[in-house]
C-alpha cells in the first residue's frame, strides 16, 4: 500500500512541477541549479534531468526565454524568464489550481 501512496505523491508532484517552475520564474530570472534548490527547498524532489526537459520544453511552448550571463564562478549561466506568454500561462494555472483546490474540498467535505 505504501508504494501505491508513493507512486501517487510523485504523480501529483510530476503533473505540477511546470506550474512550479513558472511560479519560480514570476519572482525573477533564474539559471537551473537555482531553480532546482528552490524546489528542493519545498521538498520537491527533482533531479537535473527532469527539470532540463520541462524548460525545453517551456521554452519551446514560447512560455520562457533564457539569456547567458558570464559568472564570477565557473562557465557562463544560462538565466530563464517568463515571457509574456507565460505570465498569462501563469495566471490561467493559478485560477485551474484555486478551481481544483475547491473541487477537492467539496468532494472531501461530501
């Protein structure tokens, strides 16, 4: 039963992490490892190789676009930001959030 209750919390986690990141981004321009430390500061769990995905795939959905910028430490970042696009994407997954929120607590209320 554990593992069924596991593989349900990485499925909800999985179907909302690219709302996650979006809302990462709305508070300013970001490169992954910054990204991916926020998330894991929430205690989602993400790895490099799920998050690279999702931002091409943002990207190519034109809901981000990135810039590279030299660093003091290291190869240069590549910084992403939230398009115009995306800010509407945004807004639209934070009204489907409030709307499932409060499918769910009538459904749990019965």
């Amino acid at each position: 039963m554990a593992a069924n209750i596991d593989n349900a919390k990485a499925q909800m986690r999985k179907g909302i992490l690219e709302y996650c990141i979006l809302s990462i981004l709305s508070k300013g321009d970001a490169y992954a490892s910054q990204i991916l430390a926020e998330l894991k500061s929430a205690e989602m769990i993400v790895v490099e190789g799920t998050l690279y995905p999702i931002l091409t795939r943002q990207k190519n959905q034109g809901l981000l676009s990135y810039r590279w910028e030299e660093s003091p430490q290291g190869p240069p970042r590549k910084y992403y930001t939230l398009t115009y696009t995306g800010i509407e994407s945004l807004f639209a997954l934070d009204k489907a959030w409030s709307e499932l929120v409060n499918q769910i607590n009538v459904i749990r209320k019965g």
